[in-house]
C-alpha cells in the first residue's frame, strides 16, 4: 500500500461529482464520468432494458442480419445518372451525408458542396443566387442513405451527376455512389469554383460514358474479392485505396482499349485515374452499402447497418429500427492540418465514408 500513498492520487469518478469537486479542491486529480442510470433511474424501465442483454428474439434477429451481411455479394454493374438511377431522386432533390439536416444547421463545407452542386446543375448563375436558393426551400434535401446511395465528405450527390451502381447478386438490392474526384480544391470538401465546376463536367461528359463503355466490355465486376485482395496489400479501403485503385486500372484498362472510345479521351481518362489514389473508395463505399442495406429491416436486430456524419450529427442506423437515426455530435477530428489551418477551423467530422468502418 505504501507505493500507492506515495503516488499522486488520479480517481475516476462515477456518480456525484461533488465527489470529484472535493478530490480537485485537495489537490487530487478526478475524471467525472458522465453517467446516469438506466432508465434514467426508474426501476421498471432498468429492468426491461437489462432484459434485452442476451434476449433470445434479438441473438436469433441479428444471426439472421449478420447471416444476409456475410452471404451478400456485391458486383459492379455500371454507371447511371443520378436522375436515372438512384429511387426517388426528383427533379431539384440534392442528397447529402449523414442524418438528416436542414440548410440552416448545415455546416461550412456542406453548404459550399451544395452551392457548387446548383451551380454546376445550372440553377443559379453566381454563388449568392445559389446560396439564396438553397435557403429559400426550393430544393429537396435528402441524407444519401434515404436513397440507397452513400457519399464522402459532404456527401452531394446532384439529378446530373453520374454515379455507380453496384448491385447484391444474392439478395437484389443496389447501393450507388458518384465518382472520386481527386484530392485538392474538390466539391466533396466544399470547393466550388469554376475548376471544381469544370471537373464534374468533365467527369459527366467524358470519365462517365468512357468508364460505362469498358463496363459493358468487361461484363459485371466482382468487389468482394478485389476488396479481399487490396486488404491483403495493406489497404483498409478508407483512407487507403492505394492497392485497390491499382487493381481496377488493371480491370479497366484492357477493357477500355477495346471499346470506341477515342485515343485522347482514353488518355485522359487512365491519366486521371493513375492520378488519383482514392479512385476506388466511392465504389468501396457503394459496397460496404449493398452489403449492410442485405441486413436491414430485420425485426428486433440490433445489428448497426449505418455510420455517418453530416459536420454537426454523428447518427447509427439499425437493422431493427427501420429508417430511425440515433444522433449525438458529431466530434472534431484530432488529425493534421493544411499549412496556416488549425482545429479552429475545422468542422466536425463529416461524410458517409464510415460505412467502410461500419462494414
């Protein structure tokens, strides 16, 4: 015991923090655990929350949904217009990461994506008729998992913009995604000037149609495995896609070389790519997507089928739970910083891109 004396005393404290105030007041260091009773505190409702620990209808619900997550086979099918493809997607919808979140609450880089979004659709033609617009209740605002889709970052995803369809041969569902557009000035981070509005042009009008036409060549691609075998190369299919986009240029490229596509834009499109390390994270996305949504809507799972944040919520879905969010705040993430840039000037963590983690 002498040892202990001897130490300076560190408590963690559960419950009254008068407890902890007093430690601090003679010296001490106390950590005040925030917490309260099941319930809160009333005893009936405590009870029936420790009786679904281990409750046989819930174990067996989520063998059933984790069974449908494990035996789904995502595959690469294509490439469509948002319009065209995602379910529900009207003429002036925009869908964004995370719960739901009106314009108001949007946070800084959201609201720049959304802005450049409308822009780039050609509803206003200058960033303060944008951004009236998207306050004056025009638009339909989404989460991207309403509509089966996922998005990094800001997660805007626009009628005009081209996305991938990944669908689960076991179970028929389909996730979509839109396309990586590099790092740098991008709308996923809330840039919106006229080279950001230039790429997602390009990307429509040339990377879209050529990527579809070597699709059609290639015939439907399975992710399951190409996933598999980047994790084996030290990807984590989040923030490193390294492996992974390596191993679709080599899918697409003998693919793409036999279709009519010209020389120049072939060029240009495998340049872009080879460019672009996280080129496969947005169809990692749409797969860990189609393979969570197999395991939703199961009575009385618990299992998580979705994590995600919009730069003000962090929400979870569950397969149990049908469309409910569960939301907290959404926290600042301790990472580095651009030169000049510090965590004061950072919104809180932001995008769908945790559907890899949840996976």
């Amino acid at each position: 015991m002498n040892p202990l004396f001897q130490e300076q005393l560190q408590v963690v404290n559960v419950g009254v923090a008068a407890f902890a105030e007093a430690i601090r007041s003679a010296g001490g260091t106390a950590v005040q655990v925030e917490w309260t009773p099941p319930g809160p505190g009333d005893p009936e409702v405590a009870r029936k929350l420790a009786g679904l620990i281990n409750h046989p209808a819930i174990e067996a619900a989520n063998r059933q949904a984790f069974a449908a997550y494990q035996a789904a086979q995502p595959v690469l099918q294509g490439i469509g217009l948002a319009s065209a493809v995602v379910p529900g997607m009207g003429e002036r919808t925009i869908l964004h990461s995370g719960p739901p979140i009106r314009w108001e609450r949007m946070c800084g880089p959201m609201q720049g994506a959304i802005i450049g979004a409308i822009l780039y659709e050609g509803w206003a033609r200058g960033h303060a008729e944008a951004a009236a617009l998207a306050a004056g209740g025009e638009i339909e605002f989404a989460p991207c998992h309403h509509h089966g889709a996922v998005g990094p970052m800001a997660g805007v995803i626009s009628p005009s913009m081209p996305v991938w369809i990944v669908v689960d041969r076991e179970h028929g569902n389909r996730a979509y995604c839109n396309l990586n557009e590099g790092l740098g000035k991008v709308l996923r981070f809330g840039a919106h000037g006229p080279e950001v509005i230039e790429r997602l042009r390009w990307m429509a009008d040339a990377l879209a149609p050529a990527l579809a036409a070597a699709l059609e060549r290639l015939g439907r691609l399975e992710l399951k495995p190409l996933i598999a075998q980047a994790l084996h190369m030290g990807d984590e299919v989040h923030n490193r896609n390294v492996a992974a986009s390596s191993l679709l240029l080599k899918r697409l490229v003998p693919a793409l070389l036999r279709t009519d596509t010209g020389p120049a834009q072939v060029s240009a499109v495998l340049e872009f790519i080879a460019g672009n390390d996280h080129f496969f994270l947005n169809l990692s996305m749409a797969a860990c997507k189609a393979m969570l949504d197999a395991a939703a809507q199961v009575q009385n799972s618990s299992m998580v089928t979705a994590m995600a944040r919009n730069g003000v919520d962090f929400g979870i879905r569950l397969s149990g739970t049908g469309d409910a969010w569960f939301t907290a705040p959404a926290p600042v993430v301790d990472g580095l910083f651009f030169p000049g840039y510090s965590a004061a000037d950072a919104a809180p963590d932001l995008g769908d891109s945790a559907i890899t983690e949840t996976a």
